[in-house]
C-alpha cells in the first residue's frame, strides 16, 4: 500500500498559520471544522464569509469600506468583488519599517546587495516622488524590462503606490517579444537595465533598447538603470522620451504616501505566451491578487516574518509577482539573476546555506536536472533552515518527488504548485498540515471550486478530464487589455463550458483530495480517440538516465493521430534501436501500449518559452508544415527548425 513520502508532525500542524485560521473560523463562525477538507468545503460553500475571514485575518486595510463581499450576477464572469472598498497594494507590502533584511539581491557573479525594510521604504518614497514628478497617476502604466534584482521590486511598488498599473518582461525577450507586449499597453514610463549578465556573460541591451523605443511612440519618460553595463551613459539610449540614469532620476528618503484605489483597479499586466498569436494582455485587480496572495503565501506555503523566501524566476514570470507579495508576511526574499546552472549545478543550493533560505521555490525542469546531474544536497549541504520546497511550471515527475525526499532532505513540505499566468495564483498548492503523496499536488486552494470535468460537464474522481473552477474567485483577471466587450476574454476561459472557468489542464482527482496534472489540454494525446496527457510519458521518459529531456506530440497520420517522441540524449550519444527499445519498454510497462510512441527522434535542443515551459503547440504546427507566430515567445527559437521536415516522420 502506498505510503505518504512526508508527515507534517503534530507540533508543525498545530504552529502553521493554516491550522490557527482553522481554529480562528470556528470560534468566529461557532463551527467544528476538523481538518483541511472540512475548512476548504466551508470556504467554497460559505465564500463570503471566507475570503471576510481572509480580510480580518490578515489584516488588510481598506480606506474606504466595502458595500459588500460579493456582488455576483448569474453565470461567470460577472461578479464584483468587495464593491465599494478601496485600498493600496504597496501599503501591504510596506507594513513592515524595521531594520529587519527585505530584499537580498545577488547577482551571478556574486555581488550582493541587501535593503531592509526601512531603507526600502524611502527608495519607494523616493521613486514615487519622481515618477509622479513625472506624471504617472491612477491608471497609467509603468513597465520595466528589468533582470530580478532590487531595483525591479522598488519600481513595482512606487508604482503600485499612485495606483499605476506595473508591467514587466525580462531582459532575454526577444526584441518583437518586447514590442509585441508593451506596445499594446502603452507604458508612460519604462525603467530598463542597461545590461545584464547569463551563463558567464554580461550582456549589453542598448541596441535591443533603441529598437524598441523606437516602436513605444508615446512613452514619456526612460529611466535607464546601468546594472551589468555600468559604463552606460543616458545619451546611449536613443528615444523621443526623457532618459535618465536611475540614480539620477530620484533620491530615497522620507515615507511613501499610497493612493487607494477600487478593489478591481488594475494592478498588473501579465502576457500570454504569444506562441499562438500576439500576446493577450491580462490585466489582474488590485484586491483580488492582495488577498489571494496573502492567503497562498500566508496559510499555503506557512511563510512568516522569520522566513527567507526565495524563488528562481524572472521577471517575466508570474512568480516573480506572486514572490514580491512575500513582502506582506513581513519575510525576507531573496532575489537572484543570472543561471540557475553556471559556474555549478549546486549554484542555488548554495544559496539554501549562504542566506539560510527556509522556503525554496524552483521548476520541475530545475529538480529533474540536479537529478540528471548527480546532486546530492543532503550530502553536500547543511540545509538546516529548508522547510519547504516549491515546484511549478510543469508538473512534477514523481521520480523527482523521490529524489528530494531521497537527496535533498527528508522533512521538508514538498509542494508541486499549478495555476498560472491567468490568475497570478495558483488553483492547487501546497499544505503545512498535509501528507505529500508521489506525484501529487496536495490540495485544491482555499476558496476555489476547483474540479475536474468530462467532456459532457461532470465532476469525476480518479479519472482525466479538464480542470476548472465552477465559481468566482477574487483574483480572476479584471479583463484583457484592449478588449472593451470582455469577447477575447470569454473566448479564452469560458467557452468550453459555458459560465464556468476551464482552466486548459488535463487533470486528476486523487482519492487523498489532491490532484495529478497531465498536462495541458491543447497539447493532450489522442491515439485511436484515448487521450494521453503528455506528462504520463514524461514521467517515464525521466526514468531514462541517457536521456536529458523531451517533448511529445500528436502527429496526423493515416486518418488517426500518433505518438511522436523527440529526445534529447547526454553529451555524444547517440539514438540507436537499443535505446529506442529501451524507452519503449519503460513506458509500457508503466503505462498503457497507447502511450508508447510511434517514433522516437533524437534532437539537439527543445524549444521553451522564457519561462521554460516547453511548447508541444509550436512543434506540432513545425511537424505538420504550419507556421508559427511571435517566435521572439520562445527562450531558443531556433531550435523549431530541428522539427521541420523530417525524414523519420514521413514513413
């Protein structure tokens, strides 16, 4: 029988902050909620009273109070969250004023550099005067093409503070990628680094600058932050817009003044990938992300004031969203730019020890490649503050849910994540108080109706279909940039089923109230009409110790669909029928004869977005002679030719 990988002891249970808001809502509400299960039925039964519980619990300051929790009309989308209230995002984040370390930012080539709470304050107090010097105010955009580094957070929240909208892409989008996303919104101020610094290199942006000023005719105002090109002169930068260096353009000091603004306010705008078309804009609220970040942060991943957070991410990601908002708890975050790989696979575990990191948030991609590499942390490292470890941007083999219980640490909470871009969330995380079973993501989020459907619209249990939310929750998008009737939007989330948000995961129910994802919908399997999730092969493929990664799809073929394999091998090696065998015999042992592909094909790289999720959507297109849009979406697309017109899969 199988057995749970971790426990969480009675005294870590009883001290997490998910257990005191369990007992905090029984006394409020005279109710008996015995465990998670119960108080997650009661936050998706009782909603209103759930996401006022998160309100009171964490404190959260409304300026002017709200009509109601929630205004809701028949079907989704159509709900107003706490109509009336207004509030101020950055507020939250600057509760905290004390010496106490906020921001650690380091970069690759080991330079460090620490803010506490009190000296960022006066930076965001300082930038906030500039920029409204500058004209910025309520419904303006800021954007940033920034690596991860301390002057990124102080932007975010001067901006955040006069009720601005923030936007951000990271320094390894393409040139059209940058176009594409901050010419649709208009920004009036652009804070952009100079240079940055990858896999050993600094690399120079004011050529790749100059071309995208060129294409934001109505920015006013460039602030240039020199970073890894110190040498940088504001006159390097060619625009019709005002350029400043950032140290030139304010100075820190005084108290920041935050402008309330509707819960609904938007606050951020994130992108899709654009792999499809141009990016769509996704304009998330002000309130809605405050409170569901407060609650996935706060009772999910149990992180307080004593915590250091740290996530790989750049600010491309909607991680680097969701771990600035670590601010609120009062935590230090640990911010890091540059390869997760270079000089040495253990680069960021080193950082575990060096900053005394208790909760570490990375990618299955990451923990699959220690794995592929050798690392062993439990033997190399002292780990000593490591209480949990968070996974997110594909799902998580279950071989790596053994591989950090085996080589990384033993007790810790492992918590495979899945949410996404779309809510700046997450729908299933994380749990102090829970088991980690193989495989699993530990449970559906608190106020989330989170299920998984059929193709005729019912729930099912230990069974694949798509996953959604049958109800409103706060941090649904407000809308999509330039898309006035809401119809982009609808078409997006709503068209599957009909008022109600389908998410594009092919997922699974497990009986311990967790969830497996398969995958996403679009890039599912169907051999002979049985649909495969691509992670069920995956997963198998990662058993394979010649084999790096790969990537699977669906190629039509003589009136029905098969599996097609692509593998990338160790260094000189070479696919021949053994291996071909070999992997055969893995997944079909493990799996279903369906899921064993029909041809296996070795390829030198697999293309990724920036993010580095791969993209099962762009190879089928290049297999079945498609064309592929806004390839500048992509980390490395070049590696989309390797697919084009190969003679494996004519025959």
């Amino acid at each position: 029988m199988q057995q749970p990988l971790w426990t969480p002891s009675a005294e870590r249970v009883a001290a997490s902050r998910m257990d005191t808001l369990r007992r905090f809502v029984n006394d409020r509400h005279g109710l008996q909620l015995a465990d998670y299960p119960a108080l997650h039925a009661w936050s998706v039964e009782q909603r209103e009273a759930f996401w006022q519980t998160i309100v009171d619990f964490f404190e959260v300051r409304f300026h002017t109070p709200a009509e109601r929790v929630l205004r809701e009309g028949r079907a989704m989308p159509d709900a107003q969250w706490f109509p009336g209230a207004t509030l101020n995002f950055a507020e939250h984040l600057l509760r905290r004023r004390d010496g106490h370390p906020a921001l650690v930012a380091i970069a690759e080539d080991g330079s460090r550099e620490q803010l506490s709470y009190a000296q960022l304050a006066a930076h965001v107090a300082g930038l906030q005067r500039a920029l409204r010097d500058a004209g910025v105010g309520i419904g303006d955009r800021v954007a940033a093409f920034m690596p991860n580094t301390w002057q990124t957070v102080v932007g975010m929240l001067a901006t955040a503070s006069l009720g601005a909208a923030w936007s951000s892409c990271s320094p390894d989008f393409g040139t059209q990628g940058v176009i594409d996303r901050f010419g649709q919104i208009e920004p009036k101020v652009l804070i952009a680094a100079a240079g940055y610094r990858y896999a050993g290199r600094n690399l120079d942006l004011t050529g790749k600058l100059g071309e995208i000023l060129q294409q934001l005719p109505t920015l006013q105002q460039l602030v240039l932050v020199p970073y890894a090109n110190a040498d940088v002169h504001a006159t390097d930068c060619k625009s019709a817009a005002s350029t400043t260096l950032w140290q030139d353009f304010y100075q820190p000091g005084g108290a920041p003044q935050f402008t309330p603004v509707a819960f609904e306010q938007p606050l951020y705008v994130l992108y899709s990938s654009g792999t499809t078309g141009v990016p769509k804009c996704i304009v998330h609220g002000t309130g809605g992300t405050l409170l569901q970040h407060l609650k996935e942060l706060g009772l999910h991943t149990d992180l307080g004031a004593t915590d250091t957070l740290f996530y790989y991410t750049t600010c491309g990601w909607m991680m680097w969203n969701w771990l600035v908002s670590g601010l609120a708890l009062g935590a230090t975050l640990v911010l890091y730019d540059g390869s997760p790989l270079h000089p040495e696979p253990t680069r960021l575990i080193d950082l575990i020890d060096a900053e005394d990191i208790s909760i570490f948030g990375t990618s299955a991609k990451f923990i699959a490649a220690l794995e592929k590499a050798g690392v062993k942390p439990r033997e190399s490292h002292r780990l000593t503050q490591l209480k949990t470890v968070l996974s997110t941007g594909s799902p998580l083999a279950h071989e790596s849910f053994e591989y950090v219980y085996r080589d990384v640490k033993a007790d810790i909470c492992l918590s495979s994540i899945s949410g996404g871009t779309d809510i700046v969330s997450c729908f299933a995380l994380g749990n102090p108080t829970l088991p980690v079973w193989r495989g699993e993501l530990q449970c559906k989020g608190l106020g989330m109706d989170v299920q998984v459907w059929d193709e005729h619209g019912q729930p099912v249990h230990g069974d694949k279909g798509e996953l959604v939310c049958a109800r409103h929750f706060p941090s649904m998008p407000v809308g999509f940039w330039n898309d006035a009737d809401g119809e982009k939007f609808r078409a997006a989330y709503f068209d599957t089923f009909p008022g109600v948000w389908a998410h594009g995961d092919y997922a699974e129910e497990t009986v311990h109230g967790g969830l497996v994802i398969h995958g996403r919908s679009d890039a599912v399997l169907n051999p002979g009409g049985v649909r495969i999730g691509t992670a069920e092969i995956y997963r198998q493929v990662e058993k394979v110790p010649q084999v790096l990664e790969s990537i699977a799809i669906g190629q039509d073929w003589q009136g029905d669909v098969r599996v097609v394999l692509f593998v990338r091998l160790r260094e000189e090696l070479t696919l021949d029928d053994a291996l071909r065998d070999e992997i055969c015999r893995i997944i079909r042992a493990n799996t279903t004869p369906r899921h064993v592909p029909a041809r296996i094909v070795q390829v030198a790289d697999i293309p990724r977005t920036i993010s580095g999720k791969i993209v099962e959507l762009a190879v089928r297109n290049i297999v079945h002679g498609r064309q592929v849009n806004n390839t500048d979406a992509l980390a490395n697309p070049q590696a989309l030719e390797l697919y084009r017109d190969l003679p494996e899969l004519r025959r």
